[in-house]
C-alpha cells in the first residue's frame, strides 16, 4: 500500500488573490509533475485533498493522470497545522493507495511520522509541488519508496 | 554538498560474488538513470564505488554521464557489510558532491544513519538502482533528503522484473 503526500504548486500571494489559487508558475509546476507521474505509470485509487484552492487545483491536475480525470474529494484533517492522526489513520486501514495534496508543515511532519514516530524525527526537503512516496510492508512498517520534485524536472 | 548514493544495477549471478558483473537489465536501469540526472544538468567532482564489480560498473556508467573527465576511486567499506558509522564520518568531510555506488543493506542503512542517527531505522526501500540525494539539513543536525528515484520511474512502464 502506497501513500503519496504532495505539497501543493507554488500560489500566489494573499495581496494577488485573497483565495491564493495556483501561480502560472506552480500550474506549469504541477503539470511537470503530473507528465511525470504518467511517464512513471502509476495510479491510485483515492485523490484527497485539503480543501484549500491551491490543494484542490493541484489534485485536480494530477488526477488527469493518476486518477482517470475524476474530481479529486475534500478531506478534512489536511491543513497545514491539523493533526496527523485523522490521515495517519486512514493510510494504515486504507486498501489501496492513497494520494493527499496538502501543505506544509503538515506534509513534512507526516513523513517524519511515518518514517520514524515522530513528527520531527526525520527531514525530507519539500517544495511546492514535490510528491512523496511512501510504502507500508507487509510487516506494517513504513519506507520512504521515492521522492519527485518539480525542480529535479527542468530540462526534461 | 550533495551526495548520491547509488545501489547498483540488477546484476548476473556467477560463482564468485565480488566479480559478478551487471545484467543487461542492470545497465539498462543503470544508464537510464544516469542520462535522467544528466538531463537534470547534474554534475559532481568525485565517484566512489566498492570493491565489487557490480559496484564499479555502475560507477563507470554514472561517470560517463555526470562526471566527465574524474577518475573513478575503488573504497573499501561500502561494501554490504561495510561499517556506515566510518562511512558517515567521511562524508561529513567532503565538501564536493559525491556519487557513492555500494549496496544493500549499507545503502540504505547509510541514509537511514545520515537522516536519524539510527542505522536500522529503516527509512528507506532500496530497490537496485535507485539514487537517494542527500545534504546536510539546513534547518538542523543531520542531513535530509532532497530526493530519490528509482530507474522504473525515470525509464516507463513496469517490467517483469519490476
């Protein structure tokens, strides 16, 4: 079982739109990472996301390719400073492989729980649009499997 | 500083284990990977690879594509039973970025150490040609991992082997 945790493509400014949808730039961002991801051939079987414009854009965009298109769903628990349970949870009863698109420091901390136990027992460097793959053994454990980002995608 | 660390391609099976060369799938994984970091404009100052020539191989090829013109160096201790404590304590001393090639499990025993201090934390699944990028943690003790491919990401669809 996989858990993909993403942050979301770069947004713009509170002072550009109050919203803070996707820059052209983090548009561009995730469709790289979306290109990718097709490349790679994976898919999933569940697209969450926070709630937030850029999240639901971002998921929205990746689902094109890893998820037949379809809308991604609103989960609660995925802002940027919620609790880790409420999806922790839900990776370890899910039955098959779960991409979230969410913020930071959420993100980070996630992996860090994952890996770990602790929320800052390990660090990945995220950066908007970056996706983390994470794999959960038979045994239970969790491993980091990969880890993409859009800038390791600027000359393909 | 960036370091690489690479496990080596899918190797053939022979009778002596240090002289086991790599698989026509191995190179295939191996130079695919090595042409994906290329592209991304990666380049480093030094190679090192263990004993092993499947190891080595996998060096040359990373050379060939990322590291034009550098002499490749044969290091005892990245063996699969190599001691990642001393390992660390020479990393922390280059400051160029470093392609290493060894194996599991000190591969992924290294990057679990260099990210927790803990060798058997089990961080990492290293399946054979993956390439995990590290560098020292900025906001932090420790280093932190800026990314990690494997070559069924970078070369397309699975394979039988896969």
């Amino acid at each position: 079982m996989k858990l993909y945790l993403v942050q979301h493509g770069e947004a713009l400014s509170k002072d550009e739109n109050p919203k803070r949808p996707l820059s052209k730039k983090g548009l561009a961002d995730v469709v790289k990472m979306a290109e990718f991801l097709f490349e790679a051939d994976i898919a999933v079987d569940e697209l969450v996301h926070s709630g937030k414009p850029r999240a639901e854009e971002t998921a929205n965009v990746l689902s094109k390719t890893v998820w037949l298109g379809k809308a991604a769903v609103q989960m609660d628990g995925l802002g940027p400073n919620d609790d880790l349970d409420h999806l922790y949870n839900a990776a370890e009863a899910a039955g098959g492989d779960i991409m979230a698109v969410g913020h930071l420091p959420f993100m980070a901390k996630m992996v860090a729980r994952c890996l770990t136990g602790r929320e800052d027992g390990a660090a990945v460097a995220f950066e908007p649009g970056a996706i983390v793959c994470l794999e959960r053994t038979e045994e239970g454990a969790w491993a980091l499997n990969w880890m993409q980002k859009p800038s390791m995608l600027v000359a393909v | 500083m960036r370091l690489y660390l690479v496990r080596h391609g899918k190797a053939e099976f022979g009778p002596e284990d240090a002289d086991r060369l790599l698989s026509p799938r191995g190179r295939t994984d191996i130079e695919a990977m090595a042409q994906h970091l290329r592209a991304q404009e990666i380049s480093v100052a030094r190679v090192v690879h263990s004993t092993l020539a499947r190891a080595r191989e996998t060096a040359e090829i990373f050379a060939a594509q990322i590291a034009p013109g550098v002499e490749i160096q044969e290091r005892g201790g990245l063996e699969p039973w190599g001691n990642v404590k001393s390992f660390a304590k020479l990393a922390e001393t280059w400051t160029e970025d470093t392609v290493v090639c060894g194996h599991e499990p000190f591969m992924g025993e290294a990057a679990s150490y260099l990210m927790t201090g803990n060798a058997h934390a089990g961080l990492v699944d290293v399946k054979t040609g993956t390439v995990m990028t590290l560098a020292r943690n900025p906001y932090g003790d420790g280093w932190q991992m800026r990314w990690m491919l494997k070559p069924r990401l970078v070369r397309g669809p699975k394979m039988v082997e896969d």
